[in-house]
C-alpha cells in the first residue's frame, strides 16, 4: 500500500510578541504550523521556546513498510538490517529488513495491558553484536497495584526467544492508575542508561513528581546491570539514587543528541504545555507546580504560573499539543538540509514533526508532515536515510517516509 505525502497547511496564525520573523523570499511575516487556537495565555520565557516560523515543505513519499502489528510502541534497528517492535497488548517482534513480520518472541514476564500499559520501549546494548542483551520497559503487576519498569534478556540466535530475562529498575511506590508510564529507554553512550517515567496522571499520584521518595515523574539514570552510578545526584543525600532528574508529567520520547552527547526528553503536558527538555542532573522541571498548559477541565495548573524560581524551563513548548511519542536526531543524508534535525512522533494531530535546533540548541523552525496517516508513536531513522514510523492503532504498521523522487 503506498499513500501521497499530505502536508499540513497552515493558515495565517497570530505569533505570539516577539516571535515574528522576516521572511526574505515572500516580505512578509513566517507563521508557526498551524494547529488551532492555544488552550492557555501564557508568553514564553524568551523567543525561541514556542511556536517557531513554519520551514517550507519538505516533498516526501510515505509508503507502508510492515503491516499488521498491533498497537506497535517502541522499535530497535538490529544490526541485520532488521527491526525489534514492541507492540503493547504485550508481544515482541522480529521485523525483517523486508518488513516481514514474525510470529512473537518468547519469554517476556507478566505484563499488565490496561488502558495506557502493556510492552512499551524497547533497545539493544549498545554491545549487541557480542552479547545479544535487548533492553525494554512494561507495565509491571505488583502487590497493591502497577507499576513503571525496566527489564533485559538474551535474544536467542534464531530470534525466537528472550532468554534470563531480569528486571534492571521497578518503579516505586505502585500506583492504582494504569496511566502514564513514561517510558523510554535510552543509554548514553558513557555505560548508562536513562529510563523516564511518568506520575501516573490522578491529582493525588502528580504531586509524587515534586518529591524525591518515589520514582514518578522522574528521569531515572543506571548502571545497565541496574546498579546505581556513584555520581548520581542524590546518592548518598535525601532522595531516591536512582533519580537524575524530576518534575515530569509523562515523558514518552528520549534520545542523545549526536552532535553534542547531550539527553532530551520530550513529554506530554495536560491541556497545552508539551514540553522539550535537556534534562541535568538533580534539577526539577516544574510538574505539577508549573506548566505551559491547563487541566482539562479548564482550571490552572499548581500554582497556575508557567515559570517558578528554582525550576528550570523546557527548551519549547506546544500550546495546542502534538501529544509526543518517541523522538530521534536525524542522522542520514537521504533528506538534504536535515542533518541533525530532530524528528518527533505525534499521538495527535498525528503526524511527524521536524525541530530545527541551532547550534545553540534554540528551536528555529518547526515543520509537520505524514499528517493524515494516523496516531505516530514512534521514529527511527532508518540506515538509508529514510524515516520510519508507527502507527498506533488496533491494525497498526510501520511506515516509510522518503524524499519524493
């Protein structure tokens, strides 16, 4: 099945003050993509943190590189050529470099699939080829409730089994809302791994982000055996060893940057409010005091300000959301000009987002593309240059976007 790249178009938008750029080719004025009316009344913290000029449109091809998946979440490149997708009624995937797929592989543990759980991300060590360790996160049954968590096993030779497979990190404490996990997993090429995490999305189980007893709302940063780093910030001092970071809602992206080695982040806010963070080490992001965005219900958020001392502010945000997935830096050559771009995956409107980031990581350019498609839930680049992507959905695939030849 092969569709036509739909573009979004947008419409003449008003930019908030500030953010009005010269465009030199037509003498007038660039505008943000165009998403509809934003749900808060908040300026951004300095020009570059929202609704940045809208990039000319990029000519692309979409075709459908692998079919019936169901609910497909995370994928891993495989050194084959092939693909690992986790789909989150609980089953993983041998994807073929010719977009066979396979029946599921064996040995996972007990996955709780409700509502927003199930399989979730998943990884490869970064020395696979030696030891064939794959890495993913799940939802997790526990006593009293569910919970965030991050598991490893050996990939047999064949591809059929996950074989001593063990949990590296367990969220705590449970939580009876089968809501917001998080959760990515990500190594940082230093012997690392980050794996993010969500509150769990009640009013009660938010306030968990802002304290430093629990693992909600938090970037967790381990040893790959599950062993804590002896530099994280709060080992040794009040605070859970595991945390790197805290104050996030529901963080479903994360990558290193490959110019620069730096970790991002990118996380759903309420009603507006999406949020691209780097986050460092020890500090606090602001959920649920701060936020770009408003309940759903129309009332504020914490303390109803979108910026607080002592918390730090995201790099940009959204205000209608994109609802973010997963999210890569784009390295590949195949789409002229986007070297170092990063891709987003967007639950809704649905499509693919291009951020063109300077070199003083300022957003500078926003574009949309592969709209119409449906609910994207994750990218990666593929070794051609091309961009794939899932469609999260009950017939769910994995898609193929290309420079229109």
């Amino acid at each position: 099945m092969q569709a036509n790249s739909p573009f979004v178009i947008a419409a003449i938008a008003a930019l908030a003050p500030g953010l009005a750029l010269a465009d030199a080719d037509h003498g007038g004025v660039k505008q943000p993509v165009d998403r509809g009316p934003a749900n808060a009344d908040y300026e951004p913290a300095f020009p570059e943190q929202a609704n940045a000029p809208k990039m000319e449109a990029t000519e692309v091809t979409i075709e459908t590189f692998a079919e019936n998946l169901e609910r497909p979440w995370g994928i891993a490149t495989l050194p084959d050529g092939g693909y690992l997708v986790t789909e989150r009624p609980g089953r993983l995937r041998h994807v073929s470099d010719q977009g066979e797929v396979h029946e599921p592989i064996t040995g996972l543990p007990e996955i709780d699939a409700r509502e927003q759980g199930g399989l979730l991300d998943v990884t490869l060590s970064p020395e696979f080829e030696s030891d064939r360790m794959v890495y993913f996160t799940y939802a997790k049954p526990v006593d009293d409730g569910v919970a965030t968590a991050a598991a490893r096993g050996t990939l047999s030779e064949d591809m059929t089994a996950l074989e001593n497979v063990e949990d590296i990190f367990v969220q705590g404490p449970p939580s009876q809302t089968p809501m917001h996990y998080g959760s990515r997993i990500t190594f940082d090429g230093e012997g690392h791994v980050f794996i993010t995490t969500g509150e769990h999305f009640t009013e009660e189980n938010r306030q968990l982000a802002q304290e430093l007893d629990n693992t909600y709302g938090k970037v967790v940063r381990l040893n790959p055996d599950g062993s804590v780093p002896e530099d994280n910030p709060y080992v040794g001092k009040e605070g859970e060893d595991e945390i790197w970071s805290y104050g996030h809602r529901n963080m479903q992206g994360a990558t290193i940057q490959p110019s620069t080695g730096e970790y991002w982040t990118i996380e759903h806010g309420p009603a507006g409010g999406d949020e691209l963070n780097r986050p460092e080490a020890g500090k606090n992001y602001g959920w649920p005091v701060v936020s770009y965005g408003i309940n759903y219900d129309g009332s504020e958020v914490g303390s109803g300000e979108a910026r607080a001392e002592g918390m730090e502010q995201p790099v940009y945000y959204w205000d209608p959301v994109i609802a973010p997935g997963g999210i890569a830096f784009y390295e590949g050559g195949a789409f002229e000009g986007w070297e170092g771009d990063l891709i987003i995956a967007s639950l809704s409107p649905g499509e693919v987002v291009r951020l063109d980031i300077n070199d003083e990581g300022h957003v500078v350019g926003e574009e949309a593309l592969a709209g119409g498609n449906g609910r994207v839930r994750d990218v990666e680049i593929a070794e051609d240059g091309s961009v794939l992507f899932l469609i999260d959905s009950e017939a769910g695939a994995i898609l193929r976007m290309s420079p229109k030849s």
